[in-house]
C-alpha cells in the first residue's frame, strides 16, 4: 500500500512532468538572446570529426609537430622526456588517434624518442581503450 506522502510526492512529479516543465517563464522567447551577463554554450562538432588542436608545448610533450595546409596538426616526433598522455594532453584527442607505423596507439603505450607519430581520425570503437 503506498503511503498518503509517497502518493503526494509522485502526483506532485507527474503534474511537473506533464507540465511541460522547460525552466522558461511563459513571456520567454527562444529566437531571443539571453539577458546579457549570461552566457550560452557554444555548440562544437562531435568527438568524431575533431581535428587535433595543438595547446602548445609543455614538459611531456616537447616535439615538433607536422601541419597540414590549414594548420591542423599532422604527426609529432616523441623527444626525451615525452609521455603519451602528455602528448594526447597537448592535441586534446582521444587514444587512438595517436597511430606509430599506421598501428592506433592504445592507453599508456610505451613511446621512444625518435617516434614519428601520426594523428588519425577518431574510432568509436577505441573509446574504451
């Protein structure tokens, strides 16, 4: 038997549920702006399509970085003192688009200066990893 409080509490969530409860006041306008002062998130692509972004050397992640055309990082050669988390740190990408002889690279592998590392597209499969 349910209790006269259990009975309130889930009444009270369907009402709000059917409600339609959306946060906005009945005179808010979507099309519109926000107020100013608070800002509103940026859409961004999805993992999948990200190119690597290079944040900028630091201890960890010290090599030369390859570009293409439009800038967009392309391979990285592995220094004394690189980490592969540090590396994947610096390009804000996901594991597997760190490839070594066409091979995607998997959590913490082992990498050794002199390393030519490539940056590949991003597998859903490897996410994972």
């Amino acid at each position: 038997m349910i209790s006269h409080r259990r009975r309130a509490l889930i009444t009270a969530a369907v009402v709000l549920i059917l409600s339609g409860c959306t946060g906005q006041t009945p005179d808010s306008n979507p099309t519109q702006p926000p107020p100013s002062g608070i800002q509103t998130p940026t859409p961004t692509a999805s993992l999948e399509a990200t190119d690597p972004i290079d944040l900028g050397s630091r201890p960890g992640a010290m090599g030369e970085v390859t570009v293409d055309e439009r800038g967009v990082p392309i391979s990285y050669a592995v220094v004394e003192g690189d980490t592969a988390d540090l590396i994947r740190a610096r390009f804000d990408i996901w594991w597997d688009q760190l490839a070594r002889d066409g091979a995607r690279l998997v959590r913490a592998p082992e990498i050794y200066p002199g390393d030519l590392l490539t940056f590949v597209p991003h597998d859903p499969v490897f996410e994972d990893n």
